[in-house]
C-alpha cells in the first residue's frame, strides 16, 4: 500500500510538469507555402559556442526549416515537442516569437547573434543543410573529399547520406553546429 501514494505523487508530478509545458508553448502556425526552390527541412539541431571562460554556451532543439533565404521559417521545439521558438523573415523583417514575448530584428544574423552570441549563416544553413554549397558565396572542397569550407565554416558531409551534418567555425569563439535531418518535404 506505501507504493500508492509514491505512485499517485509521481503521477501529479508528471501532470504537472506537462501542464507547465503547455503554458509555455507556442501557438501552431502553418509553414509558408513553398515556391519552386524553396525547402522544408526537419529534424535535431544543436549549437555550441566556446566561451571566453572555457564554457560552452548553446543547446539542442528539434527543429523545423522551411521557405528559403529570403522569405522562411525556423521553428524550434522541446525533446517532448513543445514549441518554445518560431523565427520568420522576409526581407528587411525578421520576428522571433516566443510563449513570452515577440521581438523585431533586422536580419537573421542580428538574431543569431543575440541569441547565441554570434551570427550563425542561416542563408547558408538551407544549401549546408542539403549536403551543397551555398551558391552566394565561394567555397573549397576540403583535401579529403568530406566537405568544404565557406564563409569561414568548415561542413564535414561525410556522414551527409545517414542524415547527419556537421559544421564548424574555428575561429574565435568556435562555434559548432550539429544537425540530424530526419525529414525532407
């Protein structure tokens, strides 16, 4: 009989946590249609940035890509799927939403900067994200074959076909980007 209530506290527990995930939750919002060249990208993310004082800043996210550069979306979620962060653009306009609040930016590098303390290249992200180059900028096929370098990033493909994307910026204060595509629209 002492299980019981172990049990039943458990069970409040549970409920409650997940009632607090749902406050914080965003409200759906539909993707924006897609136009011919445009992508729908879904899966895990995760940033790291060394920090001045040895510590790493950044986390994990699942997250859903869609549109392209100049008109898009980036949707980020809990491990249990709450959505707790939507970033759409276009051009001149960037908004970040939150469960707490919205703000404006005037660019996506303005937002990434803010958010993790340096400009990730999100016009990048969607041709990285697809295992190519990004055409706006020049890039180099790295000596061994599993990738390339651009705009100071180096993108290791060489796990590309298992749906995994590794990107790096060494330069002061390094960044990393890990992406795990788990859907293609």
């Amino acid at each position: 009989m002492s299980k019981k209530p172990w049990r039943s506290s458990r069970w409040l527990a549970i409920c409650w946590a997940l009632c607090l995930t749902a406050c914080a939750n965003l409200p759906p919002k539909p993707a924006p249609m897609l136009s011919e060249g445009d992508v729908r990208l879904s899966g895990r993310l995760s940033v790291q940035v060394a920090g001045s004082s040895g510590r790493a800043s950044g986390g994990n996210a699942g997250f859903e890509l869609s549109g392209n550069p100049k008109v898009g979306q980036l949707e980020l979620s809990t491990p249990l799927g709450s959505l707790v962060a939507r970033a759409s653009w276009r051009e001149g306009d960037v908004l970040l939403q939150t469960p707490d609040s919205e703000r404006n930016y005037a660019d996506l590098d303005e937002l990434t900067r803010e958010l993790l303390g340096e400009a990730i290249p999100v016009a990048a992200l969607f041709d990285w994200l697809r295992g190519q180059a990004w055409p706006q900028a020049p890039s180099h096929a790295l000596p061994d074959g599993s990738g390339f370098e651009q705009l100071g990033w180096r993108i290791d493909l060489s796990k590309h076909k298992e749906g995994l994307i590794l990107a790096q910026r060494p330069s002061e204060p390094a960044v990393t980007l890990r992406a795990r595509i788990e859907s293609t629209h």
